[in-house]
C-alpha cells in the first residue's frame, strides 16, 4: 500500500511573461517516511526552480485509498466515496469512507473516469464528494532510485 503525503514548496520561477517570481505549488508524493518525502521532493522540484531557494511550506500524509491517472487529464481531483456495507446483525447500512484521486481534464471527465475505474469494486458504493485541488504534479515511489543508493 501507498503512503502518500502533500507537500507545498515555495520556490522562483520563470513565469510566461519571463519574470522570475515566487510561486508556491502542491505535490503529491508517495514516499515511506516525512524525511524522504521531502528529500525527494527538494530533487524533483530542482529543475523547474530558478535559484537553489526551495522552502517546504507544508507536509502531510494524505489517506488516499486509490489513484487513477488519465494521460488526458492536467487536473487532480479528490473524491470521496462511500461504500454501502451491510451489518446484518443490527440490520442497518453503514457507510466506509474512502478517498479517491483522479486525473482528469473537468469535473466531467473526473466523475467518468471514476466511474469506468470503480466498475470491477466488489462493493456497492456512493460517490460522495468530488473537488478540483491544487495539485500540479504527483511522483511515484522510484524502485530503482531506492536500489540505487
């Protein structure tokens, strides 16, 4: 299983205009502790930042159940679902929160692409909340960088 953290990080960069300002951006990293999520964030933020300035605003660990990527998709959405679970002792429906992020172009294509990918869940289940973050960029765990070193 994942273990994803948001990471916010300050740093210059050349805007369109060709003016270096500050910019703070959000990351999703899926790393194994605090200290490599930021580790590895400061290595792949480097290259897009204009001076060697790079300041972590914010880290946290996010509980993401599940990531769907669309190659197609610039945005990241964060959706809620709730799956349906019967306790048949007492007889009433509970609800299992579970958060989803997805790739995705609109919300449209957001709420479709979560449709197509919960199509083989082996539960009954409710989409709850979907909402566009702020998201720029995620970064995989890298097998071979951890080999590596």
């Amino acid at each position: 299983m994942n273990t994803w953290f948001t990471v916010k990080v300050k740093f210059d960069s050349q805007g369109e205009n060709g003016l270096i300002t500050p910019v703070t951006e959000a990351f999703l990293i899926d790393a194994l502790s605090y200290a490599e999520a930021e580790k590895r964030i400061l290595e792949e933020v480097r290259p897009y930042a204009t001076s060697n300035e790079i300041e972590i605003k914010d880290i946290r660990k996010a509980k993401i159940a599940e990531l769907f990527c669309n190659e197609g998709g610039d945005k990241w959405y964060r959706c809620k679902i709730n799956y349906i679970i019967i306790d048949e002792d007492k007889g009433i429906e509970k609800k299992a929160p579970q958060i989803m992020m997805v790739q995705a172009s609109d919300f449209k294509d957001a709420v479709d692409t979560l449709i197509e990918r919960m199509k083989s869940a082996l539960g009954d289940y409710e989409i709850d909340t979907v909402s566009e973050t702020k998201i720029l960029d995620v970064f995989f765990y890298q097998v071979a960088d951890a080999e590596a070193k």
